[in-house]
C-alpha cells in the first residue's frame, strides 16, 4: 500500500490518511531520562509534565521556549499525570502508594491511598470524568523492585482498577479481573473506559492488550471488559483517544493508533519504546510521547477528546 507520508508514520488501514499530515515529522523534544513516563498538558501554563521515575523527579518542557527544567524531585517515583477539570495536577505516585494533588499554590494532597483500610499497591495511571470522579489502575510496578519505588509486600493482594468518589472521597472497586491494569481513558462521550493490561511482565503468557468496558448509566460502575485489540510489538503502555474515538496506544515500536473497533489503522514510529503519550498544545493537536530516555512530539490530523462530549 502507497504510504504518501514521511517515515514517521506507518500506514496500515487507509482511514489513517485522514490523521496524518504528508509532510510531518517526528520531533525530539528533550532526551536523558531512564524512564519516561506519564506526560500531562497545562494549558494555562503552556507546559508538559512528565515523569523520569528512576531518577525520582518531574520534568517540565515549556512550549513557549523549548526549555527542560525540573518540575519536582524529589517526586516519590510518580508515574501518570493527568489535569482535573479545574486545571489542578493529578499525579500517581508509586513510592507515596497514592494518586495526589499539587494544588495552585503548589502544596501536595494525597486524595487516595487506601482502599477497603489497605494500602494501595502503587497507583500507575489515572484519568478524570466530567463528573469530577477520578478512575485509576493499581498494578504493582511501584512495590516490585527498589528501582520504580520501594520493594514491598502488597496488602491488597490484587492489582485493580478503582473509582474515587469527588464528593464523598470514598475509593471504589470497579474492576477486579486484571493481572497488571495500567493505562486507561474514556471514549469521548465517556460510555467506554478502555484499560490496558501488561500482564504479561509477570506471566509467560499474560496479556498485552486493551480491554473495553462499557460505563453505567449512573456513571459509576463497569461491565463488559471484551479485549479490543492484542499488541503485536512490545505491550500496550498508556493511551489516549482522540474526538473522534481513536485510541492512541503506547507500543514497543511507536504508538499505535487503533479504531474504536479494534482496528489497527497505523503508527506513528518511534526509534524507543513508548510508554505513555498525551495530547497538547494550542490546538490539542500535538501528541506528545514519552518513550524510554526521550520525550518526543508530532502533530496529527486530530485532537484531544473533550470531557463528556
């Protein structure tokens, strides 16, 4: 198939056309982390965070200079980011056990860290509903090893996917049948959550695939959980879907961009492992993606999904 777009794509359905311009490139941004992870867009600042969880600090890129500076560090091995609908930074955190709040005057808030009286595992990624409710998974990444947080033995004795209540505080459970669940996002009318497994870190044959589940009516509960689709390079890290419900996945070979029907429609290639990405700038036309020891960007023929379209 006639690809028409530079090397930094990889056209494999032709509805990928539509999403990529022929004349874009991939860009390096910033390199020197052991880990990056987690990025997270704040419009009002003009500025991308991300995470060097290793090297146990934040990152900032700022969009009117291109400077790298260092946001936060100690940061207690954060992993993901995301911006409440209040503009505030969300951070999951694997050496605190905890997703937190850096508030507008800069002061830290841990907002859940317990579930059922148990310490969590170590929150990895976490997204926020129009509602104000805060979904996010708990793998075990972060009490596995001395080298993403501190070694520990897990209270909770499963790795889950939780809601947390905004007015009453109150953690749920809203999925239990997972090995490893990790990244995670709404479909943008937020009737879907799609949530990624990397089981396989700790299965010979665990997955490495997103799963589809359908969001109640009430907002507050799951069902379903049918696979969507299965990576076929590497695992499936972090994720974001675009307005027009396209799920932009991490990869071992770039970020995949998949239908809302399970359909692999092509990938943006990139020369490390990608774990996590977002969309920014101006426009929320910017993917930026966090893959190994670089942060990169590119700018695609869409945009971030709103809240609750």
């Amino acid at each position: 198939m006639a690809n028409w777009l530079t090397d930094s794509f990889e056209l494999i359905d032709p509805r990928f056309k539509a999403l990529a311009f022929p004349n874009v490139h991939l860009e390096k941004l910033h390199t020197g982390c052991r880990w990056a992870e987690g990025p997270a867009w704040l419009a009002a600042g003009r500025y991308l965070v991300w995470s060097d969880i290793p090297n146990d600090r934040e990152l900032r890129w700022d969009a009117t200079n291109g400077v790298v500076s260092v946001f936060r560090e100690p940061a207690l091995n954060t992993n993901g980011h995301t911006v409440d609908n209040e503009g505030r930074l969300l951070a999951c955190e694997h050496r605190g056990r905890c997703v937190s709040r850096i508030g507008f005057d800069g002061r830290r808030e841990v907002l859940a860290d317990r579930f059922d009286g148990k310490r969590l595992n170590s929150p990895n990624d976490v997204v926020v509903k129009s509602d104000g409710s805060i979904w996010f998974t708990d793998p075990s990444y972060g009490i596995d090893s001395d080298y993403e947080g501190d070694a520990a033995d897990g209270e909770i004795g499963a790795s889950n996917v939780y809601r947390l209540d905004p007015a009453s505080g109150r953690v749920t459970l809203v999925a239990d049948d997972f090995v490893q669940p990790n990244g995670l996002a709404f479909s943008p009318d937020e009737s879907v959550l799609y949530v990624v497994d990397t089981g396989v870190t700790h299965q010979a044959d665990g997955p490495h695939h997103v799963r589809r589940f359908t969001v109640a009516g009430d907002g507050r509960r799951l069902s379903g959980g049918a696979v969507l689709s299965t990576c076929a390079v590497g695992l499936y890290d972090g994720l974001r879907v675009d307005h027009h419900g396209h799920l932009w996945l991490s990869a071992g070979d770039g970020v995949h961009c998949v239908a809302a029907d399970g359909s692999l429609l092509g990938k943006v290639r990139v020369p490390e492992a990608v774990a996590n990405v977002c969309f920014g700038g101006a426009k929320l036309n910017r993917l930026f993606i966090c893959a190994t020891t670089s942060l990169y960007s590119v700018y695609l023929n869409t945009r971030a999904a709103p809240r609750g379209r």
